[in-house]
C-alpha cells in the first residue's frame, strides 16, 4: 500500500524529495536593472540684453 502512495506522490509531486526543473521562462535569473542616468542636453547661452547692450 505504501508503494502506491509512494508512486502517486511521485506523479503528484507531492514528495519533497523530488528535484525540480525550472521550465519556459522561469529558468532565467532575475536581472536588476540599475537606474539609468538623464543626461541634460546641454543648451546655447543666450546673451542678456545687458550684455548686447556693452558691447
């Protein structure tokens, strides 16, 4: 009788023994993704009116 359990344990997966494989896409490792950094595009200076005005 215990063979029977052991066998439909077996196919139910219920043993703890069993090893599992990972299958689809459950078989890759997580990847934490670092935070990318914003560059700022760097803008033209624009001249002040005082500066126009000196010249």
């Amino acid at each position: 009788m215990s063979e029977i359990i052991n066998f439909v344990k077996e196919i139910l997966m219920l043993g703890g023994n069993c090893e599992k494989t990972p299958i689809g896409l459950c078989q890759f490792e997580y990847v934490a993704q670092t935070p990318s950094k914003r560059v700022k595009p760097k803008r033209k200076r624009e001249m002040r009116l005082s500066e126009l005005m000196d010249k």
